[in-house]
C-alpha cells in the first residue's frame, strides 16, 4: 500500500514537473515571438530611414549638380557649392554610417533568426517530450486505477473472509 502511495506522489510529482517545464517551454516561444516583432518593427524602421536618406542623398545630388552650374557664373556661388559639397559629403559619410548600421542590423537579425529557427526546434522537440510525458502519465494514471480496483477487490475480498 504504501509502495503504492509512493508511486502515486512520485507520478504526481512527475506531472507537475512536466506541467511545470511545459509552461517554461510556452513562455520561452512567447518571448521569442516578442522579440521577433520587435526586430521586424526595427527592420521596417530602419528601411523607412534608408528610404529617406536616399531622397535626401538625392536632393543632395540635384543640389550639388545645381551647384556645379552656378560656380561658373559668379564667385560668390563657388561658396555656396563648397558649402554644398560638404553637406553632401557628410550626407553620404552619414549614409555610409546607416548602410554598416543597416548591415550590422541584417546580420543580427540573421542571427535572431538562426536562434528563433534554434529555439523552435527546441520547443517542438520539448512539446514532443511533454505529449510523450503526458502520454505516460495517462498510462501511469490508467494503471494507478487498475491496481486500485485490484486492490480494493482484494480488500473486498479480505473483509469477507
């Protein structure tokens, strides 16, 4: 009886434990689902400012040409077009800047989603593993319920003797 009992407390035990790891398991996906929205979101943002800084790298050319133009007329306008070109300059020192951001940002939203591919895995191999614990603790709980029938047939039995 009282193997039994221990039985019983350690298969409970092991269902809480299952349980327990399960909700780990659902936890871990829905943390890593966050942070995939939230790289996506950053991706999105970042292609609005390359967006950007290629009109205003555009504007920056139209300028510049425009500014080719009118340093053959008047002196005057020479200054201007070296103001021009320095902002241009620093406009595309600034897009340099955002295009290594934009390419250190792809290869680490590569790597997230090497990790998210890693950890899906992770979480279908350890739902596999809970459905199996499950499915042994069904079993278990069926034969919990077999030998208590046995037994009580047999305390049945004792009584009448």
């Amino acid at each position: 009886m009282d193997k039994i009992k221990e039985r019983l407390a350690s298969l409970r035990n092991e269902a809480d434990q299952n349980a327990t790891r399960a909700e780990e398991a659902e936890a871990a996906n829905k943390k890593l689902e966050h942070e995939l929205m939230t790289k996506d979101q950053e991706i999105v943002s970042l292609q609005h400012r390359i967006a950007n800084l290629e009109a205003d790298l555009e504007k920056a050319e139209q300028k510049l040409q425009e500014a080719k133009g009118a340093t053959e007329d008047v002196e005057g306008h020479r200054t201007e077009n070296e103001i021009l070109k320095r902002k241009v300059d620093k406009l595309e020192e600034d897009l340099d800047n955002q295009e290594r951001q934009l390419r250190e940002t792809t290869d680490k939203l590569r790597q997230v989603d090497v990790k998210a591919e890693h950890f899906e895995r992770t979480i279908a191999r350890i739902e596999q593993e809970r459905d199996e614990w499950e499915k042994k603790a069904g079993e278990a709980e069926d034969k919990f319920k077999q030998s208590k029938a046995e037994l009580d047939e047999l305390a049945r039995a004792m009584d009448d003797i």
